[in-house]
C-alpha cells in the first residue's frame, strides 16, 4: 500500500456506484490489498456477495433491520438499522486501526448518513481523521458540501435513462 491513501466518492442516481466500488476492491484484492466492504442499508442476497467470500482478503459487513425499504420502517426498525449500522462502521474502524484494512467502502453510506441511520460522530470522525494511508470509498446519492470538500475523487453517476422507468424489474447477475 501505498503512504497516501485518498478518498473516492461515487454518487448520483444512475447506476454503478457500488459497482464501481467494487470494481476497486477487486483490483486492490488482486494486489495483496486488505479490503473491507460495508454496505449500509442492504440486506438482500446480491450477486458479487458469493464471489467476494471467495477472496481471504476481502471482508464484508452489512445488514438492516427488516425486509422493507427504509421508507416503510418504522422507528423501532429505523433503531434497529441505526444500532446495525453504527457497530458494523465500529467493526470496520477497528479492523482498520489494527492494520487489517488497506481500502475501506463505505457503500450507500452517504444516504444511511442523510437519513440518520448512521451515527453522525462516528462516521464524520472517520472521514476527518482517516488514517493517512487508508483509501476510502464512499457512495450513495448525495454527498454533503462537506464530504465533497475532503474527497479526492468524485465521480457523478448520472441516469439518462434506466429499464425500471420502463417497467423491467431488477434482474439478476446485472442489478443484483
């Protein structure tokens, strides 16, 4: 690894943000890196979750209280989340301190944050004092005027026109 690890922010409403993402940690795998991928407000089995546990050096953290979308929880599940989310983020800053993670992601963090399933401290603390050689990733849909202010990359996704605004449903091995 590199002594300078830089932060990433892939955001926006098209689609490839997380596949960017892991895109990374598949490179940084392939090169001996540590990875460590924490996906904020996800739950559901997905396609790259079979394949990642393949690879020693590729530890995932996820999790969401209930089935449902965020906007169907109610404030006991929007707790739960909150308490799921916050100990993974604990989870993975300790991997990092202890030296076990080269490339942290922080998938969807950006909207867990916004929406306040995320501990504000804990995950601001993280960004401002990252550890000098940590590369960072974080995504989701919006980023704050402050988060754009400490990254080093940023990549818009941009949706001109996607097949669910036509009625095609999710499908799997592309979506998910």
């Amino acid at each position: 690894m590199t002594d300078k690890g830089l932060i990433h922010v892939y955001y926006g409403y098209g689609k490839g943000k997380t596949t960017a993402a892991l895109g990374l940690a598949l490179r940084a795998s392939g090169q001996g890196l540590e990875v460590v991928v924490l996906q904020f407000l996800k739950d559901t089995p997905s396609g790259e979750l079979g394949q990642l546990a393949l690879l020693p050096n590729i530890t995932v953290l996820r999790g969401k209280a209930g089935k449902m979308f965020v906007r169907d929880m109610d404030t006991a599940d929007k707790d739960a989340t909150k308490e799921k989310h916050d100990d993974n983020l604990r989870q993975a800053i300790e991997l990092v301190m202890s030296g076990k993670c080269d490339l942290l992601i922080l998938d969807e963090a950006l909207d867990a944050y916004q929406l306040g399933l995320l501990d504000e401290t804990i995950f601001s603390d993280l960004i401002i004092q990252k550890p000098s050689a940590l590369e960072l990733v974080i995504t989701g849909h919006r980023p704050t005027d402050w988060i754009i202010d400490k990254a080093d990359y940023i990549t818009e996704m941009v949706k001109h026109k996607h097949p669910y605004n036509m009625g095609i449903q999710a499908r799997k091995g592309i979506e998910f």
